[in-house]
C-alpha cells in the first residue's frame, strides 16, 4: 500500500474512530449534566426525561433506515450530514433558551447520530478488506464507542463543574466541524449499487415508527408504570409496526429493506444477539455503579467520573489487543471469552456494599469488566459484517447498532425493576447496595444468554466475503 493509501485510511479510521466517541459519549454525559440543566431552564420532574428521550427515540427509530439507505445511495453522504446536523443541533442546544428549544435540538442531535453511527461502521468494513487490517480497525471502533460512555461520565462532571451544562454541548462543535472536514477529505464516495436503487417505503415507515414506539413505551413504563396507557398504547403501535414490517420484508416487497437471508448466517445472528445483551449490561452497569458511587459512597461527580478512568482504558486495551490476536484465536473463542470474563466481573461488583473501598471491591471488577467489553465490541462489529457483501454492509451496521440501543433502554428497565425490588428505591445505603447488587447480577444474567449465542458462532466466520453479490450463509 502507498504513503498516500496509508494516510487516507488512516484518516478514515480516524473519522470513524471519533465519529463513534462522540456517538457514545453524548447518551451518558447529559446524564451529569441533568440536574444543572433542570435548574437553568426550569425543566419540571415530568419534562426533564426528554432531555434524554428525545435524543434516544429518534436515534433508535432511524438506525436500520439509516444504514440501509447509506447503502443505497451514499454512505460518504450520510456520514457527512450525520456530522453536520448532528454539530448544528450541539451548537443550537448549547445556547437554548427555554426547555423546548432543548427538547427539539436534542432530537436533531438523535436524528444526526442516527444517520452518522451506521456510516462508521459501514465505511471501516468497505475501505479495511484485509483481514488483520480490518480486525485492527474494527478494534479501534469497538475501543472509541465502548469507552464513550465511562469517558462521558467523567466529561460531564469536569465541564458541569468547571464550566458550564452547556459546554457539555458546544464542546461538540469545534470536535464536529473538524470531524466534518477529515471525513470529507478522506472517505471516497462509494460506487453506485449495481440494480435500481429502490427503497421499501413500507418498511423504512413501519420499522421507524415500530422501533421508536417500543423505545417510548420503555421509557414511558420505567416512569409511568408498564400498564399505563400510554404504555400500552406504544407498545401496541411497536408490535403492529414491526410485525407489519417483518410480513412487508417477507410477503410484499420486491427490494427489502432487510432482507431476511442474513439471519441464516450464524455469525450475523450471534453478533446480533451478543450485542443486544451488552447494550444491556452495560446501560445498567454504567447507571448502577454511578448510583453506588455517589449515592451510597458519597462520591462527587468529578470523583466519579474519575473513578471511571480504569474502566475506559480497559476497554480500549481490551479491544485493541483483541484485535491483533482476533485471526490467531478466532472470533468464536474471543467472544466467548470477553462474555466470560465480563459476567464473572459482573459478579464480583456485586459484592460491594455500603463500606465498599474503590481499591480493594471496585477497581478490579471495573478493569476487568472493561476488558471483557472491549473485547466483545470488537469481535461483534467484526462478525456482523465480515461474512455480508458490500452491498448490505450499512445494513448490517444499522441492525446491530439498533440491537445495542434497544437493548440499552431495555436492559436499563428491566433492571431498575430488579434493583427497587431488592431494595434500590430505600434511602438506607445497605439497603440501596443491595438492590445495585441485584442489578449486577441481573446484568450477568444477560450477558450469560449472549455467551450462550456466541457458542453457537462457526469456527470459520470471520471471512470478509470474496463474491460482493452473495451472502454467506451457515444452515
């Protein structure tokens, strides 16, 4: 490979690399920045979860569209308005006046990640073809967005401390415009997909609306209760809207959005499956350990985010010394293993108490249960998409990508019902350490039903496949 090939993918890496950080990091560092955000704009009890779901919904309903329309028509182009309207909608967030006008930039920053976080993936898996290239690159992705959200907490607290809430969004602009320019210099334009360019309407609409109404309903019967109405009204529209769209992608349409044959390969499958369950896990670990920190050990939001510092660089090392020894080990043992290692983490977290000491009960727990994300991100972006043709890859992107976020929100509610039955919701720090321990271990669980799918991979899997026009299949 030429100087200059080098240089143009090492850009590309690094477009994508940053791309997926700021994706990760921006759904937990307005998590610190709530309470100030409450208070400045005069956010009631009732409004101030928009700040959150307003982001999320829109960025859950649009992953799958996203990257499949990027594979339809430009996956250059959808990356670069990602970036773009996701950097404006920062920039209008960060000098909002009122609640609403938050409300609705954060949702633009959800649209904006909906459109960029698929083309980060996509872009890695058509420039790195090279097996050990693009296990090193797909290390590095799984490195940048596993440790966005540990590095989002610790952001939150020095900016929401030092400065302001609203730097915690315009800090995104000056990443976002640089971002904006290296992505345009470096990420070619893709060929034109052989075949007519057709987009399923049907599907594009219903799976939208499906996977949006189950994310709101989520959010709504954590809040509200899960038979609230508005609960049950969501998840009534969710079932409709993704039955409809699985009856249109095997029944009617002539050019599915999704087709069906990618999920006779084994390896797309327990991707999917794994990712989904350590969207899960690490949702409820992230929102769990920092509730113990602050609110049993009495750690301050600087302190915590501090604390968090091990756990980041756990992650990054776990996935990018995976990466260099992903061909050797294969992926089958890589996931299996970073899916042992982060339950038997899990486990020991939840062991920590009321008296806990960071050195002795949490340091190691959190080091350990890094290095098992790192190690499943990077084998998971791997296998979803080495074994599917080019001409699926944003497809394969947006399923797995849609697979983590829905499984955040519900791995997140799930086990906050766990945690207040034993005893989460008390005001009593052993009685609160308790009802965490509980969601630890409900977060193994998870993980163990992953681990369970990731048996089930082919020794075989990693292959990038040669014939773009064929999907690989394991019967």
């Amino acid at each position: 490979m030429s100087n200059t090939n080098q240089g143009r993918t090492g850009l590309v890496l690094l477009a994508c690399c940053v791309g997926q950080l700021l994706v990760v990091l921006d759904g937990t560092i307005m998590n610190v920045a709530l309470p100030s955000i409450q208070s400045a704009l005069r956010f009631d009890a009732s409004t101030l979860p928009w700040v959150i779901n307003a982001y999320l919904i829109p960025m859950a309903g649009l992953l799958l569209l996203a990257g499949r329309m990027a594979d339809l028509f430009s996956r250059r182009g959808f990356f670069l308005a990602g970036v773009g309207l996701f950097t404006l909608a920062s920039l209008a967030g960060g000098f909002a006046q009122n609640a609403t006008t938050l409300i609705i930039a954060r949702a633009a920053q959800g649209v904006g990640v909906a459109l960029m976080s698929p083309a980060t993936l996509t872009v890695l898996g058509t420039t790195f073809t090279e097996p050990a290239a693009r296990a090193k690159a797909f290390g590095l992705w799984g490195a940048a967005g596993g440790s966005g959200g540990a590095i989002g907490v610790l952001a939150g607290g020095v900016v929401t401390d030092w400065l302001s809430w609203r730097w915690v969004l315009l800090l995104n602009v000056p990443v976002g415009i640089a971002l904006f320019v290296v992505a345009a210099i470096s990420i070619a334009p893709s060929a034109a997909p052989a075949g007519p360019r057709k987009l399923d309407v049907l599907g594009a609409l219903s799976v939208t609306i499906g996977i949006a109404a189950l994310v709101y309903g989520i959010a709504e019967g954590e809040r509200e209760g899960w038979t609230s109405p508005v609960s049950v009204v969501s998840f009534a529209i969710a079932v409709v809207g993704i039955g409809l769209f699985l009856f249109d992608q095997a029944k009617l349409s002539s050019a599915p959005l999704m087709p069906l044959n990618v999920f006779r390969n084994r390896a797309v499958v327990a991707a999917n499956v794994s990712m989904f369950c350590i969207g899960a896990a690490m949702a409820a670990t992230f929102y769990f350990l920092t509730l113990l920190m602050q609110l049993v050990l009495g750690y301050s939001p600087l302190l915590t985010g501090l604390a968090y510092l091990p756990l980041s660089l756990a992650i990054f090392l776990g996935a990018t010394a995976v990466a260099a020894q992903t061909s050797k080990l294969g992926e089958r043992f890589t996931l299996v293993s970073g899916l042992g290692v982060s339950v038997l983490s899990l486990g020991w977290m939840s062991l920590a108490g009321a008296r806990a000491s960071y050195v002795i009960d949490l340091l190691g727990p959190c080091v350990l249960f890094g290095i098992g994300v790192g190690m499943i991100l990077a084998t998971t972006a791997n296998l979803a998409t080495a074994s599917l043709p080019s001409s699926q890859q944003g497809l394969a992107s947006g399923l797995l990508t849609t697979g983590q976020t829905v499984g955040g929100a519900a791995g997140l509610a799930l086990l906050v019902a766990v945690a207040n039955a034993g005893g989460g919701k008390s005001q009593i720090g052993d009685e609160m350490a308790s009802g965490y321990s509980h969601a630890f271990l409900g977060a193994a669980g998870l993980l163990v039903a992953g681990l369970l799918a990731a048996l089930t991979v082919p020794k075989a899997s990693g292959a990038v496949t040669k014939d773009p026009a064929r999907v690989v299949t394991h019967v």
